[in-house]
C-alpha cells in the first residue's frame, strides 16, 4: 500500500522546518509522495523553504495558493491529487514524525480492510496521547521520540478501536475515501471539527477509525488560542453536534472504557525499564 502525505503550511517557518526535517530523517518509501500546500503564507520565508525542500526529494511537490482557501480545501486538494489505489495521510505542519511511522500506520491499515482511518500514538493528541491520554506534553527531544517509537515497535500490538481520528496526523485509506467522499468545507471551511465529522461519516458507511499503537508522532500544537480561534473551535462543534448528535457521548463512553489503558501502562512500564525518562522540550 502506497500514500501520499499531505503537509497543509500556513506560516510556522520554524516549526515547519522541523517537521520536513524529520520527515526527510525518517525517509518514507521511494513508493510514497509528498504534497505540500502552502496556503497563501505571508511570511516570505516559507515559499522558498517549502520549494527546496520538495527539489531535495524525490516524488514531492510544493503548491502554493494564490489565495488563503483554509484546512479543509487543501485536504480536499490532496484527496483529489491521490492515486485510486493511494491511502492518503494528512500530517500537520507542526508535528515531528519518528522512524517507522508510516510503514507501522500502513501496517495497522493493512489487519482490516473495514479499517478506514488510522491515527498514531502522540505526546498531544488528544485521546490518543501518551502517557496520558486527553492531556497535552510537552513535545520530546529527537532522542526520547526515537526511544519511544522503538520501544512501540519491539513488541507490535493490534489496531485499537476509536470513536474519531485526530487530525494531527490521519491516515485514510482509498477504499475509505472513494466510499465516503471529501471533507465538508461547506460546514467546516476553516477546519476545527472536519476529521471528526469525516470520521463519524466513515464509521456509518461501515469503517473503522483506529489508533495505530506501533507508531509514534510528535506533535507541538497550540500553545494558546487568540479569541477568533477559540469562536471558531466552538462553532465547529456546534456543526459537528448539529451532523452527528451522538458524537459526544460516544466519545465520552469511549473515554470511560479506555480501551488503550493497558498499552500505554505497558508502554510506560518498558520505557522505565530501560531507563528512559521524559525529557520533552516545552
């Protein structure tokens, strides 16, 4: 299974620059594409980054938008840009992937074909945080990610069920997207509900969202929101909840079952085990 990666960029020059560093550090598959969608950035520095960066390596490619169009029309550019038989995996501008991550996401894709989304364990995502889940952490050095996506590859457990994916880093796959369709710009133009309800809609066409508990990426997100962020986070839910009513109680009994306790602890246990502690960077 191949996929194209999506890297959506609106300014974050630096935080940019650390992720296509780890990504070209961790050197997916020649079998895999890179599309980067620059959305119309002010920051001069970015245009020129994102170009030299897709020249340096192969099968990638750097797009820049005339005009800024939001999240949820750049997914839809890269669902249109993939290949039939492509999974496609969106990956926030600000995250740092580690060694494996791809193929170990594919792998888990791979247990089911009813497996429509695939998320990886992270420091700050939500419910599938490590160690704790529904807390943020700090983001972890290039060493502790490295340790902690070794010690998840040493002993691979099976895909874990969830109720949505996190869009830091989505894996979907191309039977998924050919079923379900695109992102719902017209509901979710500027993002913030748009993986949920895509989600919501994969699992009533008969998908399974899933966590990927061999794969580990790292992600910085924001430290704070501005009030405009924070008025469109909440109508975002208010449009999420006005599609799918029982998104929050699914995802509130989802939570209570926690279903991905024992991996963590395990996680956790053997991390002690060798010696390493977090040392994250805040």
């Amino acid at each position: 299974m191949s996929a194209l990666i999506c890297i959506p960029v609106y300014n974050g020059a630096d935080a940019t620059a650390r992720c296509l560093a780890a990504l070209g550090a961790a050197r997916p598959a020649p079998a895999h594409r890179v599309l980067i969608i620059n959305d119309a950035s002010p920051d001069p520095h970015v245009a020129p980054m994102l170009d030299a960066w897709a020249l340096a390596h192969a099968d990638a490619q750097a797009r820049h938008n005339a005009i800024n169009r939001g999240f949820t029309w750049n997914v839809n550019q890269a669902f249109a840009a993939a290949r039939d038989d492509e999974a496609v995996c969106l990956l926030n501008s600000d995250t740092e992937v580690s060694s494996g991550w791809l193929d170990a996401m594919l792998a888990t894709a791979a247990e089911d074909p009813r497996i429509g989304t695939v998320t990886p364990f992270s420091n700050n995502a939500t419910i599938c945080s490590l160690p704790d889940f529904t807390r943020a952490w700090p983001m972890p050095t290039a060493a502790e990610r490295e340790r902690i996506a070794r010690t998840l590859r040493a002993q691979p457990a099976a895909a874990i069920d969830l109720p949505t994916g996190v869009g830091f880093c989505m894996l979907i796959t191309a039977a998924c997207r050919a079923a379900v369709g695109r992102f719902d710009v017209e509901n979710f133009p500027r993002g913030y509900g748009e993986e949920n309800d895509f989600c919501m809609r994969a699992a009533t066409a008969g998908f399974r969202n899933v966590l990927c508990p061999n794969a580990y990426v790292a992600h910085e997100g924001g430290v704070s929101f501005s009030e405009a962020t924070q008025a469109l986070m909440k109508e975002g839910a208010a449009r999420l909840l006005a599609k799918h009513p029982s998104y929050d109680a699914e995802v509130a009994a989802w939570i209570a079952r926690d279903p991905v306790r024992v991996r963590r602890e395990a996680v956790v246990q053997r991390q002690s085990e060798n010696g390493a502690h977090g040392s994250g960077r805040a």
